[in-house]
C-alpha cells in the first residue's frame, strides 16, 4: 500500500515504454523497458521520477540468450519454495544471433530492498509448449500462483494471443497453457503500417497482460492492435475469484476496448499498463502512451498515471486518458 500519487501532470518522464511500479514499505519502485539491462527507481511518490536517479541492477550480458530485446521488466514479491519472501523480476530477452526468438526470464534478489543486493538469473520461464512469448506477469488467488503471457501459437510470427499457466514456485510452470483471448474483435485486427512491404501488416497482437482484483472478481487488462499504430488500446478479460481459472469457460472478454486513444488529451496508443493500489483505497493505472499521433512504437512512449474508479457493476471505469 501507498499514499495516492501527488496530483501531477503527465507524462511522468519523457521516456518509459512498459512501466511497471509496486508499492512495497512506504516506497514507489518503479522501472520500465531499456533494451539492455534492468534499471529501477525508489521513490516516496511517482513525482518524484527523474530520469538520471534510476539504479541500474542488472546489465544484460554481451552475448548469448539474455543479449537482446529485454522487454517489460515486472517487479514481484514473491515466497520462494523456501517461504522465503525474495524479489523476482520477469522479462522476455532474445540472443542476439536470433532476435526474434523472444523466451521469458525470471532475476531473483534476495534482499529487502530491491535497488540493493545482488541480481541473478534464477531461470528461464519455460512456459507450456515453449513458443515465443514475452510480457509474463503474476498473481496469487487461493493460495496459487499463476503466470499469464503474450505468445505464439505456433512456431511462427503472424499472432500473439494471452496466454494463463500455473506456476509450481516463482520461476517454474505447470500444467498446460491456456488460451484466454486471441485477437478476434475488429478493434483488436488493426495492424497497418505506411510501408505495404512491412510484413507487420499482416500481424495481429494481444499482448501486455496486466491483473487486477477487486471485491468477488479477477481482471486481467491487455493491450490490442499493432503498438505502431495509433489504435492501440485496452481490453478486459474477467473471471470469479472463487471459479477455476485454468477453465476457459471461467473467463468473460468484453467486446470492447475499455481504454483507448483521445485525440482532445493529445494521449494515442494507450496500453501496456499495470495496476496499483493506494493505503486509501484507490486504484491507480500506470501504462504508456504517445503524445501524438502516428508515432509508432519506439522512442517517445512515456510513463502516465490514471486513476480506476469503479461502476455499480463491479467493474472498473477506466475513463478518458487525462493529460
């Protein structure tokens, strides 16, 4: 639990695709994608981010399975299969010989403070079938941990669908994979990109799954669309708490997005978000967004803050993007 951020405009750094934050002992520790190593901020609020006061803790090393393409760090506090409480950090990498082979990681830190201690590499996240996959994330109902990811269905690029597992300890799957959601929905499909020849245009993505619970329900918010294009945007998958998660038939997908671009708030392609929650009871969503249109997906995502309210039905009101 934390205090609820200071009022502030967004963006709250000029840079920061794929922010992740967890609120842990008073202290905001936030981090996002680099590319090349794990790098995180400790702060009392989010205001107070500044770009040169991160902490890098991990370097990517020069070669081999980890030397590439490190996306969407998630910081996690986690009992090990000890009981031990540890930090874990999951993200997907690639060798440098073959970007294209995305597989997710799991760092763990044994320390109390995650900026401090040592970060190792505790394992490869070998999920399910061990197809490409990227942007694992976490969460604990009843005792169980369970693992969800964006990946292929088959060996080869052209869909990403979300993905739901158990896990047996932080860095270990069991059983068989689950689809949860595929990308169907006409708001989902969008893919263009100006150059015909790019073969992006024919891909179609769900990816950045990001849990939320509230009262009697689990929520799981994904990202749809191309990130290059400007109809990026969030979804909403939900299921009982008390149902079996790994049976399809547990899960509703609304048919559409709950969070998406506005072009009045100057905020487009919303998405890749994660969830948090404050000591008075206020529900926060950080994820990224471009300041303008047709910006695609490289440098100028910034990190943005967006408070949850909550309808009369339970379910979560995300809003218009605020500046």
């Amino acid at each position: 639990m934390q205090h609820a951020p200071a009022p502030l405009p967004n963006p709250l750094l000029p840079y920061g695709p794929d922010p992740w934050a967890i609120c842990h002992n008073g202290y905001y520790y936030y981090t996002h994608s680099t590319r090349t190593n794990l790098t995180i901020w400790k702060v009392k609020e989010l205001a107070d981010l500044r770009p040169d006061k991160g902490k890098v803790v991990w370097q990517a090393p020069a070669a081999g399975p980890l030397s590439a393409n490190v996306w969407a760090p998630e910081l996690h506090y986690l009992e090990d299969d000890t009981g031990r409480q540890c930090w874990y950090v999951y993200f997907s990498a690639a060798d440098k010989k073959t970007p294209d082979r995305a597989r997710m990681w799991v760092l763990e830190n044994k320390a109390d403070d995650p900026t401090e201690g040592t970060w190792t590499v505790k394992s490869e996240l070998k999920t399910p079938d061990d197809k490409w996959a990227i942007d694992g994330t976490v969460t604990e109902v009843g005792g169980r941990l369970y693992l969800a990811w964006s990946g292929w269905p088959g060996d080869k690029n052209g869909q990403q669908n979300i993905y739901l597992c158990r896990l047996k300890n932080p860095w270990t799957c069991v059983g068989k994979r689950l689809l949860l959601s595929a990308p169907t929905h006409p708001w989902e499909r969008h893919s263009h990109d100006p150059d015909t020849s790019n073969p992006r245009n024919s891909l179609k993505v769900n990816e950045a799954p990001a849990f939320l619970k509230h009262d009697d329900h689990l929520f799981l918010a994904y990202s749809a669309s191309g990130c290059w294009t400007d109809h990026y945007a969030i979804g909403l998958l939900m299921a009982p708490l008390n149902s079996d998660l790994m049976n399809a038939e547990s899960w509703t997908k609304l048919p559409d997005p709950v969070f998406q671009t506005s072009v009045r708030n100057h905020v487009y392609g919303p998405g890749h978000g994660c969830f948090f929650h404050t000591d008075t009871g206020q529900t926060w969503l950080l994820y990224h967004a471009n300041p303008g249109p047709n910006k695609g997906c490289e440098n100028e995502r910034t990190p943005r803050l967006q408070r949850i309210h909550w309808h009369r039905n339970g379910l979560p009101n995300f809003g218009t993007p605020r500046r």
